[in-house]
C-alpha cells in the first residue's frame, strides 16, 4: 500500500512540474494532442516515457497504435497498473482507444508511450520530435518537451529504475 502511495505522489509530483512548462497543442481531424512531454532520463536509461492528453472531439472512436521517433529504436503505447500491489507494465498490442468525445491522459503510473532504446540521453528543455499514429486520424507529428524529474523527492527516484527493470527482458532493450 506505501509503494502505491510513493507511486502516486510521485506521479502528481511530475505532473505538477511538467505543467510549468510552456503549453503546446497539436491537432489532427478530431484528435487534439496536449503538451505531449518525456521524462528526462538518466544516462545510459534503456527506456523513457512519453505523456499527453488526447482530446477525441469527434464521433467516432479512434486508437493510438503506436509512433516513431529518431531519439529511440522503438516506441510502444504501454499501460502500467497495479496487481496486487505489484506495480505491473504491459504493450497494449492492440493500441489505447480514444473513446468519441472523450479525453484520455497518457502520464506516470498509467498509460504512457515508451521510447525503447533512447539514442541519446533526453535532458531538461530538450524536443523530442514524435510522429504518433492513430488508426482514423492517421500520423501526427508531435514535440514532446522534455520535463526534469530533479524536482521530485528522493525516496520517490525509485519508480524510474523499477520502470527499467521491468523492460529489462523485453526485445529491443536487449540490444546495445
Ligand atoms: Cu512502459
């Protein structure tokens, strides 16, 4: 239960530091994209997180089913939840539904893009251009900004080095 607690603050705590950043928008058809942004990583990170809020302003449902960036070899749209206190990552194979008229928000400890194998290591102010693509609203070319995670509390580090972990087995990250 504690480390649910840590996880979640430390998700509000990242939050809270990226929405000082300048916002940004991108839209494409009904899909509108909110300050997509990374998390700066340590050297040498075998993964990084991508988040965002899509708006789905229209009447059809659509679906993130993936992207492409040249800052890693891969990305993949993940989800992260909790089995029986175990916080668990999954590729969601078959992409995450933006339900018609709806918003869904990638972000810590949820949903997230993952950036397999950074080319390089993604620090404050950086731009990490994305193309993300969506089964209806087809390829959208992004920004992600890329936020400090120097701002968050020391007992709260952990989650980043677990999320590695976790990816440690996982074609892609083998390599290098
Ligand atoms: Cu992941």
């Amino acid at each position: 239960m504690a480390l649910i607690q840590k996880l979640a603050l430390g998700a509000f705590m990242t939050l809270a530091t990226a929405s000082g950043a300048a916002a940004h928008e991108y839209k494409a058809g009904a899909i509108t994209i909110g300050h997509p942004w990374a998390r700066a990583t340590l050297p040498n990170a075998p993964v990084a997180g991508g988040y965002m809020t899509i708006d789905n302003t229209g009447s059809e449902a659509d679906r993130l089913i993936g992207g492409s960036t040249p800052a890693a070899k891969a990305v993949e749209v993940h989800e992260m939840s909790v089995d029986g206190g175990v916080m668990k990552m999954r590729q969601l194979p078959d992409g995450l539904e933006i339900p018609a008229g709806q918003s869904v928000t990638l972000k810590p400890g949820s949903y997230h893009l993952m950036l397999i194998g950074p080319t390089e290591r993604l620090t404050k102010g950086m731009r990490v251009p994305l193309t993300l693509k969506f089964e209806k609203a087809g390829s959208v070319a992004v920004e992600l900004a890329v936020e400090d995670v120097a701002t968050r509390k020391p007992e709260m580090a952990g989650d980043h080095d677990a999320m590695s972990g976790m990816h440690a087995g996982q074609p892609g990250t083998a390599a290098k």
